[in-house]
C-alpha cells in the first residue's frame, strides 16, 4: 500500500539545460538542485536525507595455479574517499512523522565543492572515479526509498604553464640485424613543440627518418593512453591506442623529414595525475616499423589537458593550434615617437610667401578663366603646397642658447 503513494521520487540538477545530461562542475564551484517527490495520496515520512560522496575505486582478479591441480584467485582493490557531505532535507526535531500531502514536493539542496583536493572523473577497465547525489526516504513500516544521480568533476589542468609549454625531443637509431645478417642502421629523430595539449587540438611532429639499411622501412606516430590501477602494492596496467599517423614508406638509403605532420587528438578524458591508485597518463609515440626485426620508436610525454592554449600563452605554438598568434607586440617596447613636421611660416620664406599673396589677386585673366571648368584651371594653380615631409630638415637652424 505504501508503495503505492510514490509516483515519482528522484534528484534533479539546475546546471544542465538537458535533464537527461550529466551535469559537469569544475573545483570550487557550487552545486544545486531538488529532490522532487510526487505523491498519490497522503503519506507519513519520518525523514528525507541526502548524502553526496566522490571516491576512487579499483578492483581486479588474478588467477595462479601452483601444481596440476592446485589454483587460486587473488584479489586486489583499493578505496579513496575525496568527498562526503550528509544533510537533513526534512525531520522534525521531536522525531514526530511528518504527512505529505497528495501532490508534487520539492526539497532544494545545495553544497559547493571544495577547491582542492578533488581529481577529474574516470571510468577505467579496473578502476573509477565517480561523485553522486543520493536521496533517502524513511518512512514507517517501509524498506528504505533511494534515488541516485552522479555528476562529473573536471579537474583544472592548465597547459599554458612553463612545463607545459616546454618543447619535447629525443633521438634514437639501432642496427637492423635479421639472424646473423647486418641490413644496416636506421635513426630516428623527433620533436613537438610543448608537452601540453587539449582534445581537438592537433599536434604538429617534426621528425627525421633516416634509413641506411637495405630494406624499406614504414613510419607512423600513436598517441598512446595508459591507464594504471594500483591495490596492496600491486599495479595493474592497460595500454590502448587513441589516434595513428600513417606516414609514407622511406626507401633504402634515403632520408625523409617530417615538418609539422599534423596528428589529432580524439575526444579522450584528461591526464590523471593526482590519485593515489588511478593513473591516466599519455605518450606519443613515433616508431619505425623495419620488416623481419623489431620497430624502431622513441615516446615523448604528453600531458591532455582541460584549460586550452591561451591566445597569448606562446610564441611556439604552431599553425595547427587554434589558439596560436603572433606575439611581438607583448614586448610592450613602443616605436620612438617621431617628430612633427615644421610648421607652414618656418619653410617658406616672406618674399615667396608675398609673391604667393601676389599670385592669388583676381585679375581680368583669372576672372575669364573662372568661367571655365574649375578642374581645368587647377593645372595653373601656383600656390606652393607645403613641403613633403622628412624627418631632416631642409633648413637647417642654429640653436643657440
């Protein structure tokens, strides 16, 4: 019977314009909402709670057998606890029931997150990061109600720092032997210009194959993410390829530069640096791929980012950042200021300037002439226009004091 009086208990967010989205916070910010309840008829409650928790979990198994017959499982996990609010969103202080009319109820709830401390949500093969708002309804005689809605947190990582935007290279070459035969070297030589990006950004490689050996070898470039779970001292690791650059076959004895190749980044969850049991960290990889032995590859360290490039974050950053501009004008040094051309009286001496005054008397000429089109007498127009200006003086003057 008491079940049914409940028609609609669950936990509703301000923030998403979408009330099927999940609604996404940064650190520091301020959460709201309602828990809405809709009830049939009247119904006795004795409280309404709400409890908000964030946590990173990791679980795995491992199987061992020691012996033809002997085999045992292994368990690994491991807790964090990064949030835990509790509050009261209706009880009486007498601990007397409390009767809900028939009709819709809302009960607000808000809480702000605290600035620090908090890591961006995850969801891994072994492990997560989660954060959630639970209601619970008490009531007489009755199992307890729940209602669950989780939110993500994004933890501020800002690329436009100094580490970030430090440029990343490396080198490498090896001998290509298959069995007891010397094919020759082949080295490697590669670098992006800073270790942190956003997703959607593109990452442009500069790299240089240089292929000495006698087969023909085949670049590429991979950004690789990997996802690292840790429980009782044990790590458990997982690798996966996030975005490829195909690049074309290098000939023997040839050499082939890379000058920018532009390689995308997906839509992907940031780094994960700051949990103590969940890692998510990025690499890109550049190899060389020689039929019949082992690849040739150099990882540089990538860092993915939340707060995207700033417009005057670096001089470096190439073309292929949508973030990038030129930065000279950052130096603030302001171009001298000129000098003013001199004045009109100071060039053109008293008898020329008498001469122009001269000139410019109406007489029975220029009256006939004036009948014509005007344009056409402006070739015979003799009043001198001010000199052309030039920062040195045609007339030089002696300054004395």
């Amino acid at each position: 019977m008491m079940w049914g009086k409940l028609r609609r208990f669950t936990v509703v967010f301000d923030s998403p314009p979408d009330p099927g989205s999940t609604p996404v916070y940064s650190i520091g910010d301020e959460v709201s909402g309602q828990v809405v309840l809709d009830v049939g008829c009247a119904m006795r409650v004795q409280s309404l709670r709400l409890h908000v928790q964030g946590c990173a979990k990791v679980h795995w198994t491992e199987s061992r057998s020691a012996g033809s017959s002997t085999a045992y499982t292994q368990n690994y996990c491991d807790e964090v606890e990064y949030y835990s609010k509790k509050e009261s969103l209706l009880q009486t202080d007498s601990g007397e029931l409390t009767v809900l009319q028939p009709g819709r109820h809302e009960f607000r709830f808000s809480f702000q997150l605290p600035e620090e401390n908090l890591v961006t949500s995850f969801e891994g093969k072994h492990g997560r990061v989660r954060y959630w708002v639970k209601a619970k309804l008490h009531r007489p005689w009755a199992t307890v109600k729940k209602s669950k809605r989780e939110f993500t947190v994004i933890e501020p990582i800002d690329i436009n720092t100094p580490s970030m935007l430090a440029s990343q290279a490396g080198t490498t070459e090896k001998i290509a032997r298959v069995w007891y035969r010397n094919l020759g070297q082949v080295s490697l030589t590669a670098k992006i210009e800073r270790k942190g990006y956003t997703p959607g950004e593109v990452i442009p490689i500069f790299a240089e194959i240089d292929n000495c050996c006698s087969r023909t070898v085949f670049p590429k470039a991979s950004i690789i993410q990997t996802q690292t779970f840790i429980a009782r001292g044990t790590r458990k690791q997982k690798k996966s390829v996030v975005a490829t650059l195909l690049g074309e076959p290098v000939t023997t004895r040839k050499r082939v530069s890379w000058h920018g190749r532009p390689l995308k980044i997906p839509p992907v969850s940031p780094s994960l640096l700051q949990c103590r049991i969940i890692r998510v960290e990025y690499t890109l990889k550049v190899y060389v791929q020689i039929p019949g032995t082992s690849k040739l590859s150099l990882e540089l360290p990538l860092v993915i980012g939340t707060i995207p490039l700033h417009p005057f974050g670096s001089r470096t950053s190439s073309i292929g950042s949508q973030y990038s501009c030129d930065m000279d004008w950052l130096r603030l040094t302001l171009p001298e200021r000129p000098e003013p051309p001199p004045d009109y009286c100071e060039v053109v001496s008293g008898e020329e300037g008498g001469r122009a005054a001269q000139d410019l008397q109406l007489s029975e000429e220029l009256v006939r002439a004036l009948e014509r089109p005007f344009l056409a007498y402006m070739q015979e127009f003799r009043y001198c226009p001010p000199p052309v200006y030039s920062e040195i003086d045609p007339h030089p003057r002696c300054m004395t004091s």
